[in-house]
C-alpha cells in the first residue's frame, strides 16, 4: 500500500515537496505532546479520511472537505484536489503519521476521530486548511485546536486558495437540501428560550443550545439583529414547520463559527 500513496508524489512535484515543508506551514498550531502513537496508512479514502493498517477509519478533527461523487451526487469543486492534496501529505511523512485521539474518539459512523501530525510535527488539519482544501469546522468537544485552525484558514482565505478562490456562500432561500453548507445571511431575530438561542434568517434557523450558550458569553446578540452574518456548519431539514418558520436548522457548536460579514 505505501507505493499506491508513493506513485501520487510526482503529480505536484518538487515545488510541492519545498512548500509542504516550509516553516510557514509549520507554524499555525502547537507541535504534538511526546509519546504519540506512530500509525501506518493504508490509503486515503478523500480530503479528510483515512484508512490504517490496522483497519481504523480516522476522520481528521477541524476541517471538512469538500465531498467526492457518491450516491448519484457529482463531486464538489476541489473535492479530488483535497483528497490528492492528503495524500501528498502522507507519502511526504513515509506513510506514517503520528495520532492523537480526540476528546470524543469516535463519531456517530464509528470512525476515529483525531488530530494526525507528519513526521515532522506539522498538523495536517493545518496544512489542508491553509492551503484552501477544506473548511474549518469545529464540533464540541473536540474544540483544543479551534484557533489555531482558524488562523490556518485565514491564511487561505486571505490568499484565495482552493475552496475560497471562488467561495460559495448560501442565502438561507438557497437552500434545497441537508449538509455541510457555508451561509451568509441577515439576522431577523434573536430569541432566548429554554432550547437554547434562535437566530432566524429566514428560511434558516440557527440554534445554540443550552449546554454550549456559556462559549457564546461574549457576543452582544441585540445588536446581531438586522446584521448579516457568515455561518457554518451541517442544515438539516426540520420535521414540522408552522406556518412563516424556516424549514431549515443549523446547530452552531462554537463563536469561531459565526462571523460578520463585512
């Protein structure tokens, strides 16, 4: 297997190679703690999953990338530069990365959940991010790197890399189906009740729940109505829908995931 991740080398070449390892790119987050464990991969599966040797699926905490084709859906704009760009990645660290499992190991699919470093301490969630392969995301509690990822993205966005060469925001009226979406809209209203706290865009309704309103402490909310706002994260479509309410919800987990638009 390690040759399967080997042939991909060439197709970025030696610029590719002198940039992957520039301090730079270094830089974003912390190096790993000492005594990781050292696992091998097999291949990878897209822009933020890998399969071991050892038979683990491991979903990369703090980025998601843009979605292959699958289930009749064609594959999203930079969807196999992700997954080549991870791969490059791998065969750079020989195959072998170093693992650190999340706070919550493991998600609802039964995969892994964690944060891989190359051979030479750099986070891979940063490296993909920086180079504009994905979106950061941020889903408690696995929240330690959420900052420094952050800067990792802005650096891409800053430099109109991959995903943000030409960003796709939704309007809340845009959207037709579930999923991992990046919305900009107008805040109508905020309401505070024992669910949590309710931002109404519209054909969207952003929620933070009760046990996650503590992290939100800072935002001033009164003077959120009316500003348009940039949010993230996965939509769902809503069971039952009273007449004038959004079809549509958002569970927003961390501040970093809402911003201004300006």
């Amino acid at each position: 297997m390690p040759g399967l991740l080997r042939k991909k080398a060439p197709l970025l070449g030696a610029f590719f190679i002198a940039w992957l390892f520039s301090p730079a790119l270094q830089a974003f987050c912390p190096p790993p703690p000492a005594g990781l464990p050292q696992v091998r991969v097999e291949r990878v599966v897209d822009g933020d999953t890998l399969r071991l040797q050892d038979g683990r699926s491991v979903r990369l905490i703090g980025i998601n990338a843009p979605e292959l084709a699958r289930r009749g859906q064609p594959a999203q704009p930079h969807a196999q530069a992700a997954r080549q760009y991870l791969a490059q990645l791998v065969a750079a660290s020989g195959e072998r990365l170093y693992l650190q499992a999340g706070r919550q190991a493991r998600d609802r699919y039964g995969r892994s959940l964690a944060h891989l470093y190359d051979r030479q301490g750099g986070s891979l969630e940063a490296q993909l991010l920086a180079a504009g392969m994905g979106w950061q995301v941020v889903v408690a509690p696995n929240t330690a790197q959420a900052a420094c990822l952050q800067r990792a993205e802005r650096q891409a966005r800053a430099q109109r890399l991959g995903v943000w060469r030409q960003p796709q925001w939704l309007q809340p009226a845009q959207l037709q189906r579930g999923g991992f979406a990046l919305i900009a809209g107008r805040v109508q209203r905020v309401e505070r009740n024992r669910g949590g706290l309710w931002l109404e865009m519209g054909e969207l309704v952003v929620r933070i729940a009760r046990p996650r309103a503590a992290e939100f402490a800072a935002i001033d909310w009164p003077a959120l109505q009316g500003q348009r706002v940039e949010v993230r994260g996965w939509v769902v479509e809503r069971r039952s829908v009273a007449a004038g309410r959004a079809r549509w919800q958002l569970s927003l987990e961390h501040p970093l995931l809402l911003q201004p638009v300006r």
